[in-house]
C-alpha cells in the first residue's frame, strides 16, 4: 500500500505542474458546501435546480465551481491527495474512485436508505466505484460512447448506417458527406489534448483494431502495429474529414457543433442524447440517429464505460450534509425533477434501471434503447483483444495513467495540428512511458506491482 501511496503522490505533483427532498436525514443548519463539478450540460442542470435543494434545507447554501474538465481533473487530484479540504462534494469518474477509495481519500458511503435504492442502480456501474464492497462515489449519470448521424443526409444520399458499423465504414460515410462550402463536415472527433479527451475517443479506436496501452508485463504496447493503424485512421479521418481545428475540440465543443447542424456524424458520448435530441438546444433534433460505437478488428472495449459521480473527500468537515446532498442529487426524485423541469429526455442517463422501464423516457429520448444495449455490452474487466493485466475501457486503472495518457494525448494532438508524424510520436511516446513505467517499478525491480496497485 505504500508503494501505492508514493506513486500517488508522485503522480499528483507531476499533475500538477503539468498542467426534489432530502433522501437521508435533514442536512445540518448554517452550513456551506463547495461543489467541484465539470462543466458539462447535466451538471450544470444540476447547479441550475439545486435552489429547489436549498428551499428544502433551510441553512444550506451551496457554493459551486463549476470547471471546464480537464482543469477541474488537476483541481480535484491535487486537493484530494493533499488532504487540502477546499471540497465538500466532489464530481469525479470510473477512474479515480476506485484509487481514491483505496487510499481512503473518500469516505465510504455504507448503509444507504432503502429509499434510495442502490440495486436499482446498474451492477456494471457500481462495479466501478466500489473498492473491497464499499461505495465510494454514487452516479449522477453513466454513459458508454455512441455513433451519432444525420439520418436526413443518410437518406439524401441513399445511404444506411448499421446498427454497429466499423471505421471503414464511418470513413466511407464522412467521405460522401463531407461538403465544407456548405458547412458540413463529414465527422466530428474529440481532438484537444487530454487523457478524458482525445485519448477516451482514441483508446476505444486502438481497442477496435486490435491494440492495447501495455501488455501482461506492464510493457507500453504503443509503438506497435495496432496503435500506428489506429491512429494514422484517426489523424487521417480527422484531416480530411474533420472540422478546421479539431484539436481544439473536446466533448463540448463537437456537441455545439453537431446540434448546429455542421457535422453528419459524432462518436461520443451517450449523455449528448438529451441536447442533441431537444429542439431547444439542437437545430438537427428529429433527423438524427443512433448506432452503436464503430469496431474494426474486434468490438472489445471499442466502447467506453464511463461515470460521472459525486463523492465526499475524506477532508470535508461536513459529510454529513455533503451526504445528504449527493443522495439527493442521484436519486429517482432528481430524475423526476429534471424530466418536469427540462422533459423526459434530459433525465441524467445511465444510472438506474428504472429509468430504462419507463415508457415515457424510452418514448422521448430515441438514443435510450442504444445507450442502454451499450452499457450492459461493455465490459471493463475484459477492454482488449489480447490479454491485459488492467482494468478499464479507455482508462487503466492504475495511478500513472492519468500523466501517462495526458502526454500522449499532447503529442498524439500536434500530429492532428500537423506538428510531428504519427509514426514519430507514438516511438516518442513508446519511449516516454516506458521510462515512467520503470520509475514506477513495475518491471526490471525486484518485486513485481503490489495487488493493491490495481484497483
């Protein structure tokens, strides 16, 4: 544990610098909480509707910082492991709760109400935030990465997207659709620099044909075969096919640009359903539809699991009231207020089954049936073709992956911005992750990686 520890630690410090009512009992009177969230659409639905939480807890006031994700990922990381206690609830995903659980800088979340109803809940989503059968986190929303499309043009141009298409596939479509005078580009990608950015979108695709991030040794599998495939398609697909800048585009800036009407297809994730799909946020609400995340070689791990979740920091004085919070923020009362407030098809997705057993959501949001067959698909446990000694999809679950992802998203966006070969970064890359994994003893050392390095 130890060893686990300093490699935490180590690996923050390099982080860094680089770059409706009450579930439980009445949160305590006269207090604050600071919430630490991502600026994504939900959560900031959820900041939106927390006066109602307010109303119904005199005393409570909620003091929100609300981030773009990859700086909220560098706040949360460094707070967290220096116990520095800015936080009292904090939103975080399927790749920290476990390791943050291990260490104990969450506190667990035993003995919840029977109202709130944790086996409603999926099972292969609670997997991910439990560590030795504690919960750690509770899901605001879960989703797995999908295939967006125009299905007006598709039709237009005689065209049919499968139900599960490959990337030659996809490339063939962004091919015939891709009209810049006009203003529609054939694909849309993730391409900013992040380990939850351009390397979510990337591990999947690396997954599809074949790859994987290390072998059974721990040994970087990146300057390999599968990897220059992969991501020669994608630097490729996105050049030709892509927006003008695409490695400025994270999640976000793709869903503004797909509602827009300037993209003919989007693989991301899920949750774009509920903005994609709502004539008021979405000029192509009604003429888009939903497939399953592109394969190539294999399906295996070619789509994401990921959860956003809030969490309580072992720091926070106040868990009682940071309890009462995120029960209420994750529990089918929340989703009735957002579907009265906002309609049935901005429900945050993912979380429970209930949901997906109401007619009056799988009727309003036409991407529910996908979402749901992809996320009981995706298997965390089993992410590649060949074997890997790791947990994860388009994450592995051990603490260096979060610099280790980062700097190669860096380079892998130069070579997207036309700064560097691919075939150049990824023997950089090879490189570079080697070393770390040296450092981190997990090969030539006497000892092999602790059990508990992999949680």
């Amino acid at each position: 544990m130890n060893d686990l520890r300093n490699r935490l630690s180590s690996f923050v410090l390099a982080a860094s610098i680089a770059t409706a009512s009450g579930i439980a009992a009445p949160a305590l009177a006269d207090t604050t909480l600071t919430i630490g969230t991502v600026n994504n659409a939900d959560m900031v639905r959820m900041q939106a509707l927390s006066s109602e939480y307010e109303k119904s807890h005199a005393g409570v006031h909620l003091n929100w910082v609300v981030l773009e994700e990859n700086t909220l990922r560098q706040r949360l990381t460094t707070d967290i492991a220096t116990h520095g206690g800015q936080f009292d609830v904090v939103t975080i995903g399927a790749y920290e709760a476990p390791l943050w659980g291990a260490q104990h800088w969450l506190q667990p979340l035993d003995n919840l109400p029977a109202s709130y109803d944790v086996n409603d809940i999926f099972a292969n989503v609670r997997e991910q935030l439990t560590v030795d059968k504690h919960l750690y986190a509770v899901p605001f929303y879960a989703e797995a990465s999908i295939t967006y499309y125009r299905s007006d043009l598709f039709a237009q141009h005689g065209l049919t997207m499968p139900p599960s298409p490959t990337w030659d596939q996809m490339r063939d479509f962004a091919a015939k659709l891709h009209d810049p005078e006009h203003g529609m580009y054939g694909i849309c990608l993730r391409g900013k620099a992040g380990w939850g950015e351009n390397m979510a979108l990337l591990g999947t695709i690396v997954n599809s044909y074949g790859g994987r991030w290390f072998d059974e040794q721990w040994r970087p599998q990146i300057d390999t075969p599968p990897w220059h495939q992969a991501v020669n398609f994608y630097v490729g697909l996105l050049s030709k096919y892509g927006p003008p800048g695409p490695s400025d585009n994270g999640f976000n800036e793709n869903l503004a640009l797909f509602a827009a009407g300037r993209c003919a297809m989007w693989v991301d994730a899920s949750v774009g359903g509920g903005t994609v799909s709502d004539p008021k946020e979405s000029r192509v609400a009604g003429k888009v539809g939903y497939a399953r995340a592109p394969h190539q070689v294999t399906d295996r791990g070619s789509a994401w699991l990921w959860v956003w979740s809030l969490a309580i920091p072992a720091s926070s004085k106040q868990t009682d009231a940071a309890r009462d919070f995120i029960l209420w923020a994750t529990s089918r009362e929340y989703l009735e207020l957002v579907a009265a407030r906002y309609g049935e098809a901005a429900t945050p997705p993912g979380t429970r089954e209930s949901t997906y057993a109401s007619q009056a959501y799988l009727k309003a949001a036409p991407f529910a049936q996908v979402t749901y067959d992809s996320l009981r698909a995706v298997d965390p446990a089993h992410p590649t073709l060949l074997p890997v000694p790791y947990k994860g999809i388009q994450i592995v679950s051990i603490p260096e992956f979060q610099a280790v992802a980062s700097l190669v998203g860096r380079l892998v966006a130069g070579a997207l911005a036309g700064r560097g070969n691919v075939d150049d970064v990824l023997h950089t890359s090879q490189n570079a992750v080697n070393r770390t994994m040296k450092r981190a003893g997990y090969y030539d050392a006497p000892v092999v990686p602790k059990k508990e390095a992999q949680p």
